[in-house]
C-alpha cells in the first residue's frame, strides 16, 4: 500500500497517581505504507481514564478501546478533506503490571448482549439423554390345565382339579377362611399333600384341619428358640457351629408330635433331661444324636427298637440297660459318661463301631466287646470323644451330614434296614 502522507493522533490517557497505568495507543495510518507490525497475540485492553480530553475531542471521562476508535475516527473526518487510498487501524496496548481495575463510572458500563438461543445451546454442557428402561413385564399366571379342562380358584390362583399335592405356602390365611378352603380341597379328588407352612395358622388348628380333610397336611413348627422344621421332615439336625445358642429344654420336644416323618434326628448341644417324647412320637427313628445333654436316664430309649446310629457323648448316663433290647444298633459313642457295665450292647449282631473313650468300663469289659464283634472298631483311649475317625471318614457319618442339608434317608443307613430283616432281627 502506498501513501504520501500521514497523520497521527495519538489518545493518551495522563498518568493519574498509580491507579490507572495502562496508557492505549491508538494510531491511524493514510495513504502511507505502514511497516509490517511484529507477530504475536495482541488482544484489546479497555482503557479507564478520568483525564480531561482536549475540547475538540469531548467524549466520555471513561471509555473503552472500542469507542475511543470510533470517537477518533469522527475526529479524522471533521478534519481538513484529506484524500485517503487506504485506512489501517491498528490499536497496540502498552499495559504495566497487572492491578485492578478501577470501578466504571455509570457512562462506561457496557452491558453484554445476550446470547441468542442457539449460542447458549452450544454453551451448555452436554449430556448424553437416555431413554427410560421400559418396565419389565411379567407374563400373566396361567391357569394350569387340567385332563378335563376344569380348574378352581384360590386367592387369585387357579389349580387343575387333578393335582395330588396343593401348596399354599406363604398365603396368610385366617380361621374365618378355612370353610372356603375345605370347600376347595373337597373340589380336590386326587389332593393327598395340602402344604400350608407359614401361613398363620396355629399348630393346633392345623392338626385339626389334617383330621377333618384326611389327607396329609404340612406346615412348620418351631423347635426351641431359634430353629423350625417341616412337619413332613425326614431328617433334621440343630447343626450347631459356635455354641451361642440358647439350648432347648424337654418342653421344647413336645411339637415333635406333628413330626412323624422323622428317621433322623440330631438334637445335640442342648440342655434336655427328659427323653419321653422323643421315644413317644418317633419310634421309628434310625439316627438320634443327643450329645452334650443332660441326659441321664435312658429307659424311654428302648421303644427305639430300629435305631442304627446313636450317639450320647458328654451326658450323665450310668445305666444302658435300656439299650439291650436295640438289636439293629451299629453305630454307638457312649464317651465321658460315668458307665461301668457294658454287657447290654452286647446284643446288637450288626454293631461296627463303639466309642468309650473316658468312662469307667473296665479292660475286661472292653476285651469283651471286642471278642464279641471282632471286626467292629472299639475305641476306649483317646482325647476326645470324636476322635480316631468317628466323624469324617466314615461313610455312614458323611452321608448323615447331606442327608441334614437335603432332607432325605441315605442308603449308607437304609441297607442296614434291608439286613434287619434279611437276618430275622425285624421281627
């Protein structure tokens, strides 16, 4: 660009104290070739001054860079005509260091223009909309389909009429709803198996409604404190791990009664004295565990007549006479108990292990389990009452200890049933 003269007016604001120490410069160039400006980042610097303006450029006592531009352009075109082939405008801010900025007077303020919609969109921060899961839908409960198409209703639940076995469990069901549910179980010719654990209904009027439909009815009772089984349980243990628990007493025993099922039954760790009901309600028992009592009168043992495993460990028994008549016996630990006689075990042709650890059975008497049963295992010397393989290694042991977690009576035990009888010891 060529140019053949050039005017320059310069806009400086007088150092006023040290409050205001940025001084703009403000040059404009006419037909003149301006040299090339240095590179660098240059932005604009508002420019504050309370300084008097010289009269012919009267403007506001406080302005920014912006408006000191156009203020001096006007000057310009005011001036004597001047022919111009090029204007460049260019503003260099000398600024001190940084310090801050004195307040704008009310002519000064300058008041930002508002976004338009879209620029405050691509403002925003984003994020990323995600359509709401939609519900999970459950099928609808289907009735279920019976032989001859017939079906009744209970609670908002339809059954085939041809179903053996109803369960209700969990459906709480008042007194004042039990003609509807025998009106139900009538409709019901092939129902053997009506299960009603938890239902609210009190063991006794339970027992009732098993009486009045002659079909088997199952629920739950509790046993002690904090333990509960099925009526139609099969096998049943305490399985105690940390000896917290508050023990059970001889009255605990008494829902027993509801329990005939029972061909196992582990109820050690306890503080029971009194055996009746066990013998009373479950006479078919072939495994009782009912080491760590206080047991110490055996006599109701005795109507325990297919009884293969017993254990009695750490009780106060003197007396097995009541055990001579238990002729199916194979499994017996009869450890720290004050007992002396031993000759009615000697009854028992299937008998494979004896554990006497810590009693007052003399050498003699030990002598004569082992000739008696030759090939059993007698343990009499030890340092505990389970020890040298009572429990873990022993087949019939590590089936018992499934048989509490799956409720059901192993083979390791049912053989000795089938030899009972095959040896004429069932009479």
């Amino acid at each position: 660009m060529k140019a053949s003269k050039f005017i320059v007016i310069a806009a400086a604001a007088a150092a006023i104290g040290a409050a205001i120490p940025t001084v703009a410069l403000m040059t404009f160039g006419i037909e003149k070739e301006l040299p090339e400006m240095p590179t660098g980042k240059y932005e604009p610097v508002a420019v504050t001054t309370t300084a008097a303006l010289p009269k012919e450029t009267t403007a506001a006592a406080s302005t920014t860079a912006a408006e000191a531009t156009a203020y001096t352009t006007a000057a310009l075109t005011a001036a004597a005509p001047v022919q111009t082939t090029a204007a460049a405008v260019t503003t260099v801010a000398v600024t001190a260091a940084p310090v801050t900025e004195a307040p704008r007077t009310a002519a000064a303020q300058v008041t930002e223009a508002p976004k338009t919609a879209a620029a405050q969109e691509a403002a925003a921060p984003r994020t990323e909309s995600k359509p709401a899961p939609a519900p999970e839908q459950k099928p609808a409960a289907q009735p279920v389909p019976a032989e001859d198409g017939s079906t009744v209703t209970y609670k908002g639940k339809q059954f085939s009429t041809d179903i053996a076995e109803l369960d209700l469990s969990g459906k709480k069901i008042s007194e004042a709803e039990l003609p509807e549910l025998k009106e139900i179980a009538a409709k019901l010719p092939n129902l053997q198996k009506l299960i009603l654990c938890d239902c609210g209904l009190s063991n006794e009027t339970l027992a009732n409604l098993q009486n009045e439909l002659g079909i088997r009815v199952v629920w739950r009772v509790k046993l002690g404190t904090q333990w509960s089984l099925r009526t139609d349980a099969v096998a049943f243990s305490v399985l105690i791990m940390n000896y917290k628990h508050v023990r059970m007493t001889s009255a605990d025993l008494e829902v027993l009664k509801y329990c005939p099922d029972l061909l196992a039954l582990d109820l050690g760790h306890q503080a029971i004295t009194d055996l009746s009901k066990i013998a009373e309600y479950l006479p078919n028992l072939r495994l009782l565990i009912l080491a760590d009592n206080q047991i110490s009168d055996l006599s109701p043992l005795a109507n325990l007549h297919h009884l293969h495993y017993l254990e009695l460990f750490v009780n106060r028994v003197t007396d097995l006479s009541p055990l001579s008549g238990l002729k199916e016996l194979v499994d017996v630990n009869i450890s720290y108990n004050p007992i002396s006689d031993i000759s009615p075990l000697l009854n028992a042709p299937m008998m494979q292990r004896v554990w006497l650890e810590h009693t007052n059975v003399s050498a003699d008497g030990v002598n004569q389990l082992r000739e008696t049963y030759p090939e059993a295992k007698i343990v009499n010397v030890g340092k505990g009452s389970v020890d040298q393989g009572w429990r873990w290694g022993n087949a019939r042991y590590e089936q018992m200890m499934k048989m509490w977690y799956g409720n059901f009576y192993g083979d390791e035990f049912r053989k000795y049933d089938d030899l009972a009888a095959e040896t004429g010891l069932r009479g």
